[in-house]
C-alpha cells in the first residue's frame, strides 16, 4: 500500500480520528499494512510488545494459556478498535496472546518507533495516552460488568 | 390415569383458574434451560398473544411460574416457553415430556410496541435468557420484513454452550435479514465470535439514532448498561423499550408481587418505554 493510502486508511480509524496533519505523518512514520489470516497469531504471551495495532477489519481474539486447560479466550478486538497497549508500558511485554479467528486486516504501528515520537513530541505523546486511557477505562468497565456474571442473576429465579 | 389437572378443568374463564394445556414436545436448549412446546388445539375459548406478553405456568400441586412466550405470535396451534432451571416449579417443569399437562394462564402483560418501528431502523439488546421474550417480535418483523430497515440483534450469553437457538441466529445472519451480533464472556477455542459484555458490541455498528427503536431484554443491571449506551450514542430515551422481571404472582395486579414502586410489572409490564422505568430502576430499594 502506497503511504498516500495508508494516510486515508489511518485517519479512517476511529482510534486516530482528530489528530492534526502533522501529528498524523508523524505516526504515518510508523506504520505498515499487515494481514492476518485466520488461525494466525498476530501477537504472543511473553514476547516483546513492539508493535501497536488499529483493526480495520476481522477480528483478534485475546487468549491465555492454562496449564492443562489449554488456551482460554477472554476478549477480543474488532474493526475501529485497537490491539495491544504494552508496547507503551514497561517492561514492554505482551501479557495474552491475540489470534486472528478470522481473516483480519490492521494498520501495524512500531511501537519503539511510536514511544520515541512521543518521547520527543510530548503532545503527540499526551494526545497518544489520552486516547489509550479512554480504551483501558472501557475495556477495565466491560471487564468489572463480566465479573459480575451477569445472565447467572434474575430477579425472581430463587423464588421460583 | 387421567391427568390430575384434567381432572379439575372447569369452564374456564376467570384468568385466575389454568387451564390444562398438552406438552408436544420437550427439549434441552442449553445445560439448565429447556423449551416446552405446548398443544393450544385445547384451549378453550380464543388464545391469542402479542409479542412481549408472558403466560401463568402451572405445574399441578406445586406452584406456578411467569414465563415469556418465545413462539411466533403467528402460529396459533402451538406456543412455546423457553425456561431457566432454577427453582423448584422450573425443576419439575424441566422433568416433563411430551404428552404431559401442565396448567396455563393468560396472555398476560404489556407487549412490546411493533408499530412504532414501521419504517425505521430497530436494534434488538438481550443477555442470557433474554432473548426468548424478544424472539416473537423477531418473528412478527420478519413477517413484515420490508417495513423495517435494518433489524439488528446483539445478543450476549454467559458462555457458547449457553447460547439460546444458535440455530436459528446463524439463519437469520446467513440469510441477511438480520444483523446479528453475538458475544460471549468466556470462550473456547472453538468460539470464533466476540467475547465480552454486550455493550461492547456496539463498538462495531453505527446506529441512526434518531431513526431507530431499541428493544432490550436481559438482566436488569445488563439492561441499565444497555440503555445508558444506547442513551450515550443519542438515541432518544422514548425509543427505547425494555421488559422488565419481578416476582409475579396472580399476573392480573391485584397481588402486589410484583410491584416495583408505583408500577405493577404483570399488568402495566413487563414492557416499558424507558422513560417510564428508568426512574425506578436507579432506587435500590425498588
């Protein structure tokens, strides 16, 4: 994909939508096309979190390993929504795997190259974080609803 | 031997007395719910029903249960009950087969208003068991299909083994005349759908608010995240309905059971517009 297009493909994503020109060929910098197919890990347990990704289309599923359980799905991302925060946190490791469970397309951005940019312009790096902080609130309040197992409670059930 | 409800059918016409209805058949839909179809060639007098309405079911000697019907309102000669086992009238209910009796009483309730979606967009939200209220206006619309625009259903289950007629979700998806969206809190490797919380699903629609009717049926506090969503992406709060669950005893206002301040679910319910009910479903005491 020429840059040209990759330029349209960025602003389209919601996760970057409001960022000035010069702040987006600052992150344009960063960024490659990447496809997955189904079945294919896009990132594992473990590694290095290096790479910041916007879904355009498909969908990662997010899963642990149990030992003797196998591998457990807790989450998952889908087009407009991002992958991956550790890239930006210490020690920059993934803490789940993120599986592809169906053919899925993302805007790869690097994410030494992404953290150096923000280093160096703080407000890229403020805007950056703003935005990353209003997914992890979304995403903590989803989980804390999951936590409470919400279709095990009725009303009425135990009078029944 | 005669069937003891038999036994006992009068003439029938107080909503208070059931009347002896036939199982046609009985089946598992997931671990602790089952679909009882009954046999209305029996009843006596006219049975009609209207989505968002729920039935008294009687099971002789033991006590009787508020169920939603979940059937198509169009089928007239059967009508189905989806249950959760849970206590102990849906346990014994849960042991019956076909060709079995139980009791039935009604249709009793306020149902959810179809006509107010005639030419606009509607979005379906339901959690758990949920979905079986909301499956008859599903049937209604797709009677009708093209006096509604888009018809989405966000569907959200505890599990995939806990999922509600899968079949019947995956038709309606494959054959386009419904957006389905489907998640769950925990998967498998073999769930290849979203997981986590229903709202979350509305990260991946694009709603016209102003032209769409929201029909939402699940737990309440799913239900209360639900409408603060649907409320955040600008729909107004008059277009959004919702039904909501109390414990209901006589279903004809007159017990108080069910009452929920100045409301009494079984009889101005269990469907409200939301700006009816929101009020009474932030006091905890309620």
């Amino acid at each position: 994909m020429e840059k040209a297009d990759l330029t349209v493909v960025l602003r389209q994503h919601p996760f970057l939508a409001g960022l000035s020109d010069e702040q987006m060929a600052t992150v344009l910098g960063c960024a490659s096309n990447v496809h997955f197919k189904d079945g294919e890990s896009a990132i594992r347990e473990g590694e290095i979190a290096n790479t910041f990704y916007l879904i355009r289309s498909g969908r990662i599923s997010l899963q642990v390993d149990v030992p003797g359980k196998g591998s457990l799905r807790i989450g998952s991302t889908g087009p407009g929504e991002i992958l991956g925060w550790s890239w930006l946190i210490y020690p920059f490791r993934w803490h789940f795997s993120g599986v592809a469970v169906a053919d899925t397309r993302a805007i790869a951005l690097d994410g030494e190259c992404l953290r150096n940019k923000c280093e160096s312009d703080p407000k890229l790096g403020y805007e950056m974080l703003k935005r990353l902080a209003q997914v992890m609130e979304r995403r903590l309040e989803a989980t804390r609803i999951q936590l409470l197992d919400l279709y095990g409670m009725s009303m009425s059930e135990n009078l029944r | 031997m005669k069937d003891p409800i038999l036994e006992h059918a009068p003439a029938l016409a107080s909503p208070m007395v059931p009347q002896p209805i036939m199982i046609r058949r009985a089946i598992w839909e997931t671990d602790d719910t089952f679909t009882l179809t009954l046999d209305m060639n029996d009843w006596k007098g006219d049975y009609a029903f209207l989505p968002g309405q729920f039935n008294m079911v009687y099971v002789h000697g033991l006590g009787e249960v508020a169920v939603s019907i979940s059937s198509d309102p169009g089928k007239r000669s059967t009508l189905e009950h989806t249950i959760h086992r849970v206590g102990l009238v849906t346990t014994a209910l849960a042991q019956k087969k076909k060709g079995d009796y139980v009791g039935l009483r009604g249709p009793f309730g306020s149902s959810w208003p179809v006509d107010v979606a005639r030419g606009k967009d509607v979005c379906i939200v339901s959690g758990g068991i949920g979905l079986a209220p909301l499956r008859p206006i599903i049937y209604t619309m797709l009677h009708h299909r093209s006096d509604y625009g888009r018809i989405i259903v966000m569907y959200g289950g505890r599990s995939p083994l806990d999922l509600l007629y899968r079949v019947e979700l995956e038709k309606w998806d494959n054959n386009h005349d419904i957006e389905t969206l489907v998640t769950v809190d925990r998967g498998d490797t073999s769930w290849k759908g979203y997981i986590g919380v229903v709202t979350t699903l509305f990260n991946y629609i694009k709603l016209e608010a102003r032209d769409t009717i929201a029909y939402v049926c699940g737990p309440e506090l799913m239900m209360r995240y639900t409408v603060d969503e649907l409320v955040t992406r600008g729909l107004p709060p008059e277009q959004v309905y919702l039904s909501m669950e109390r414990n209901m005893k006589c279903a004809i206002g007159f017990c108080g059971h069910c009452q929920m301040g100045p409301t009494f679910i079984c009889k101005e319910g269990p469907v409200y517009q939301l700006p009816r009910i929101r009020p009474l479903m932030d006091k905890k005491e309620l």
